[in-house]
C-alpha cells in the first residue's frame, strides 16, 4: 500500500537542544549574580551567599577550595578558561599554581576585567586601579554622575571598554587614557564586546544597539526581538546569546532566532548572566537558578527512540496509549498517573500505527509487540461491550474512571466499566489501525481479526441508519453519518463534508477487505441519493461560519483542527481504496486542496499523509524542520508569546491563525496534531505530559513512505 515516492531526506547528525535545571532551594534568599565554566568542565556561580556550583538538580554551596569559604568575592569571570576571582581585597586564581594573586586597596572592587598578558584593571563606583606586572600602574577616578555596569576587555583593539548607564568608554592600558566613547540618552544595561574587530552591542530596556567599534557609529537598534528589556548579552559559538527579563535567545549569522522561555527551558525567565558551559553547551543564570542548554548530536530516529522510551515508560494503560500523564505536583513526573480519556481508541491508534510503520521498515521485534499489545486493547474496546460492532470510548477497572461519570456503563465482568457516548472520531482512528494492520501484519489471524473489526463497525453503522446506537437504544451525539443529518447542514458546514468523507471511507475499507457488494452499493448509493461525492469533494475554502441554526452556528463558528485529523487519517483508507481510478484521482484533487489549507501550519503529519498519494510536493523541508524543532520535553508548561515583537500577528480570522509564520514547536505550547498550532500562549501549569506518538507517527509514516531515510551516523 505504500503510495509514497523516493527517499528525499537522508537522516544525518543534527544538534538537538535539550536543557538541565538547577534550582535554588526555597529556603534561601540567594541572589545569583554570575556564571562562568572552566577548562575541567566545571561550574561555578556567584551569589550573595559565596560560591555555588550545580549538584544534581540543585544549586549548592562549593567548598572544593576550603580558604574561599571565609573570603567576600565580589566578581567571578573566564579568563584563559580558568576561573578568577576579585574579593575585597584580592584578585586571585587558584590555577597556574596558585601564582595568580594581586593584592589591592581598591575600596568598594566589585568589577574586574583580564588583559592579554595577566593585566587587571579594577573597578569601584568611583575609581579605576590598573594592575600590571603584579603592581598597581594607573589609577583614576569615575564620572560618579552614572553609575558602572560592566567592564570587558577587547583583544582585538587592545582596550577595556567600561559600560556606565548611559555611555560607554574605553582605557587604553598603553596610553592609560579613559576616554568616553559613546553617548546615549537612553538606559543601558549590559554589553558584548564581540570578538570580531568590527560589532560592540549594547543592551537596554527597549532591545539592543548595534555599533561599529572601529568608527563609534550605531549601526542600528534591534526591536524586532522575542523580548526586548535585554540583563546580558554574550557570544558563544559564533551566536549572539540574549538574556532578557522574558527569557533567553540566540541569534545567528542569518538572524535565526532561537527563543528559550518558560519551564521547558529555564528554571524562570528573568535571565541575569549567559555563559559558554562544558560540552559546547550554554549556561543561562536566572534569579532562581541555573539551566544549561546542551545541544546533543543524533538522527531523527534517535530522537524517534527518545520518545519512544517515554511512551513505553509512562503512557501505556492497559496497552492504550494513554495521551495525557497527569501529574499531582506540576513538573514532578514522579507523581504522575496514566488516566482515561474520551478518546483512547483514537490516541492508541496513531501510536500502534507508528509502530506497524517502524515494524515494517525495522523489522523490530518489539515494535511488532507494541502492535500487538496496542491492537489488543482497541480490540476490547470492541468486546467489553454487549453491543455488536460498537466501539467503546475507554474501559476502566471500576470506580477508577475519571472522566465523564455518566458516560460510564458496567461490563460484564465484575472489575471492569466501559465508556459509552462514542463519537466519530473513535471511529476514524479503529479504522485507521485496522486497515494498516490488515495490510502490512505478515500474521493471517491477526489480519483476520482486524478485518473482522472493519466488518463489524461498518454492519453496526449499515444496520443502524448509519448512526453509532449506544447501550440506551439511541444515537450518540457525534456518531452520525445519516443523510438526514448531514445533509440537514447548509452546504459549508464542515460536519457535511467531513462526515461524507468519513462514511465512504469506511464502507470503501469493508469493501476493499471482505469484496462484500452491499459496502460497495451503500456507498454509491450515498453518492446518487445523497451528494455524498459532491459533499466531500467540496473546497476546503467553502468552509465557514453557517447561523441558519443553533447546531450549525456553534459547528462553524471557528475551524475545527479535531476534523481535520479525521480528514488526514481517514485519507488513508479514502484514497487507496477508491472504487476506480476517477474516483481516486477527485479523492488526490480534494485532498490536495486540503492540505493547501493546511500548509502554514508545516505539520509532517499532514505533509506525509498528503505524500501518501504520490504528490511530487508534499513540503518535506518544513516536515523535517517540524520534526527537529519539536521538544523532548512533552510536559504541558505555561508559555506565553504575545509579548514577543519577532513575530507579525494577523487580524482574527476563522482558522484561528494568530501569526503570519507558525512558531516551532519547542517556542510554543505542545499540541496534539488536531489542536490550533496558532495558539501562541497558554496556562498549562506543568500539570500533564503529553505522549511522544505526536512525533512518532508523523516519522516512521515517513520512514514506511520512503522519504526518510533510515539513520546515517556520519
């Protein structure tokens, strides 16, 4: 069945960023102030309290060198990749043999910059003290009138420039001139002195200003920023890195930007010192304490194991795939708990079908029993029930469920309930799993068993008016396909085409595997009747808002990202098994048109559901951009974008698309596939985790069409 084309994308090494916290206990009022890393990999951070170094997950005091206990360091920076320290008294390294220690009587030291060759030069509020040769060789005094921010010394130019809060100088350690430079009439916070001989920049409460520091001129003023009351500013692997009161970000020679923010990056967003770590790996110092941003080589099919691991360690419930991990404390995964859900047939059914893909290309045994044990919950799904071809939502031991009380009915068996209320999209994931098992599981009797569920769904569809009938008799609320329903919506409601669409796929599905006439004949009948072809090859663009009744006014008051995961999945049985060529090729037009639509959002799962047909052009760089931007961390954080002044809101509008550009994935909340990718802010509290199938599915479905390739280590 595997209508894809050649392999595109060819799966080699990229970086993938993931970040550590370190947080200060609550019970003490720390104040961090700086961070730097040595030769030896190690970590060190200035507080009020000392020295601190990371442990674990928490920020502790040093006592490597028992003597800095007893000492006031005022300043601690990098120099030649060793540490250095200022105290009120001394500067001093504990490398190089201990050699490095310059006494002073500098009241007030609480700066300190390193030249070349072992110079020092001091600051205080008030005054300058130049160290050379271990002797104090000039010293002045300050402009008292502002106020000294940072101090750095410049290689190239040979200088120290000196940052105050509304200028900027330099001192000259071969003239031993202090020289105001640059005037601003605006607040200044911090500074990069950058190591190429041309670009000094300076932060403030409203973005940065970019100089030339050969010439003085500013080159221009950055704005257009995710946060723009910029606390520091560093270079680090050719990058600008940016701490800010919002949050952290990276800057590339292309002018990439990488924002990190919220929970999912930072311990809190109020970023005070950034600093080269270890293992190329960035530390950003906030008030509460420390994250290191590591970027890790590996192949999107390591990434695909990352989460695959997740699944299998905190997702699985009764071989479900339980969508949500809900957790008591917000962040601690320690006191999560798997839970029910409306829709855990549907969840199960994205993740079992990764695993068929990644069984189908990998050969791997255990992804064959991930299949297995997948198949055989939605199976029971179908059993527990005493209603034939009726799918429930979930079963649950008993008193266990947590959702929808009502929706609960008792099982035959003593231990277990079952939910009732089923609703299409149920429906469209179990036809989804078991069309795939029936096409790609080598086992007879597993295929038979799948292909008898097909059979079953659909008979209790035909056999009741082509509605889904629950326990007391009626229809449920979202399980209808009878014409009477859906053509009682205007032409332009969704629920008509989608609803078209989802029945001739699943008639096409039980006629594809049993060749049974009467799927066949009920499916052309809908479309000679009822419109049903006319229905579901109706322009995506015709869909909007209908007020002609209550249920119409409420179903297409904003577009609904739910159908159209019933739309991508359910164009797997839609468009192979079409009843004739013509038929197949409107299915590939209406299909392309829907995936036009949905193309901004650069979601790999629709791109590759769409490439299932054969398209030529399916957006597979924005695919693999997807699958490379989508986070490790699945945990639901509070994070907030609106305030960010990179990005370029539209005006509202019926696909609720906030943004001209959709943000990546790690930038935003996680969403599922068949939620608003547009929504740029929300509470989630730390309070669930969500299930890595979001990328599984979307990377083996490539895999098994051919346009990944498998990994190449290089």
């Amino acid at each position: 069945m595997v209508l894809g084309q050649k392999t595109l994308y060819v799966d080699t090494l990229f970086f993938q960023d993931k970040s550590h916290l370190y947080e200060v206990g609550d019970q003490y009022k720390i104040k961090l102030k700086q961070i730097a890393s040595d030769r030896n990999g190690n970590i060190q951070i200035l507080s009020n309290t000392g020295i601190l170094r990371p442990d674990k997950d928490l920020l502790t005091s040093d006592h490597h060198y028992r003597f800095m206990t007893d000492l006031s360091i005022k300043a601690l920076e990098n120099y030649k990749n060793q540490f250095l320290y200022l105290t009120d008294k001394s500067v001093f390294s504990n490398a190089w043999a201990g050699k490095v220690l310059i006494n002073h009587d500098l009241s007030g030291a609480s700066f300190v910059a390193a030249g070349e060759h072992f110079e020092f030069l001091l600051a205080s509020e008030s005054h300058l003290h130049f160290y050379q040769k271990n002797e104090l060789a000039w010293s002045g005094a300050l402009d008292k009138s502002q106020n000294l921010i940072e101090l750095k010394y410049d290689p190239n130019q040979k200088v120290f420039w000196l940052l105050f809060e509304s200028s900027i100088a330099t001192f000259d350690p071969n003239t031993q001139l202090l020289t105001k430079v640059i005037d601003q009439d605006i607040t200044l916070t911090c500074m990069l002195v950058h190591s190429n001989n041309h670009d000094l920049y300076a932060g403030s409460e409203n973005g940065i200003l970019h100089y030339n520091k050969s010439d003085l001129t500013l080159i221009e003023i950055l704005t257009g920023l995710p946060a723009t009351s910029i606390t520091c500013l560093a270079e680090i692997e050719g990058k600008l890195w940016v701490g800010t009161k919002n949050g952290a970000y990276s800057v590339d020679d292309k002018a990439q930007i990488n924002y990190y923010a919220s929970r999912r990056w930072l311990v809190d967003d109020y970023v005070v010192d950034i600093s080269a770590g270890p293992n190329e790996s960035v530390l950003l110092l906030s008030q509460k304490g420390l994250s290191v941003i590591s970027f890790e080589p590996m192949t999107l099919e390591d990434k695909a194991m990352h989460y695959e691991r997740q699944v299998r360690a905190r997702h699985i419930r009764h071989g479900f795939n339980s969508s949500q991990f809900v957790m008591q404390t917000p962040g601690d995964l320690s006191t999560g708990s798997v839970v029910d859900s409306d829709n855990d047939g549907l969840w199960t059914s994205m993740y079992l079908v990764s695993q068929l893909f990644r069984y189908k290309v990998t050969g791997s045994p255990e992804a064959y029993q991930n299949v297995i044990e997948s198949f055989e919950a939605m199976e029971r799904l179908n059993d527990i029930n005493p209603i034939p071809g009726f799918l429930s939502r979930s079963f649950e031991r008993r008193s266990y469920a947590l959702h929808d009380r009502d929706a609960w009915r008792k099982a035959d068996h003593p231990n277990w309930d079952w939910k009732g209320t089923t609703s299409s999209d149920e429906s469209i994931g179990h036809y989804f799993a078991f069309c795939l098992i029936a096409e790609i599981i080598p086992d007879q009797s597993i295929k038979d068993r799948a292909i008898g569920l097909i059979t079953d769904m659909t008979d209790h569809i035909i056999e009741n008016d082509l509605y889904l009938v629950d326990i007391d008799g009626k229809p449920t609320r979202w399980g209808r396909w009878n014409p009477e329903y859906v053509n009682g919506f205007p032409v332009g409601v969704g629920d008509r085409k989608l609803n078209s669409s989802n029945i001739t796929g699943f008639l096409q599905a039980a006629y594809h595997f049993t060749q049974d006439e009467k799927y066949k004949a009920e499916a052309l009948r809908l479309f000679k009747d009822h419109g049903y072809l006319e229905n579901l090859l109706l322009p995506m663009e015709r869909i909007g808002v209908k007020k002609s009744d209550d249920l119409s006014a409420m179903l297409s008051e904003s577009w609904n990202h739910s159908d159209d995961e019933m739309y991508f999945l359910s164009y797997w049985y839609l468009y192979p098994y079409a009843f004739d060529a013509d038929l197949q090729k409107k299915y590939r037009e209406t299909i392309k048109n829907h995936w036009n639509i949905e193309r901004p959002e650069k979601d790999a799962l629709w791109n590759f559901c769409y490439a299932m047909t054969g398209a030529e052009l399916f957006d597979l760089d924005e695919s693999i951009w997807y699958l490379k931007e989508f986070p490790l961390d699945l945990i639901d954080y509070s994070i907030q974008n609106s305030h960010r002044k990179d990005i370029e809101l539209i005006p509202p509008n019926f696909r609720g698309q906030t943004t001209k550009t959709v943000l990546p994935p790690d930038e935003k909340p996680i969403y599922k596939h068949n939620t608003n990718t547009f929504v740029i802010d929300r509470n989630g509290g730390a309070r669930s985790e969500a299930s890595g199938d979001i990328y599984l599915l979307p990377y083996w479905m490539g895999r098994y069409l051919g346009v990944i390739s498998a990994p190449e280590k290089h």
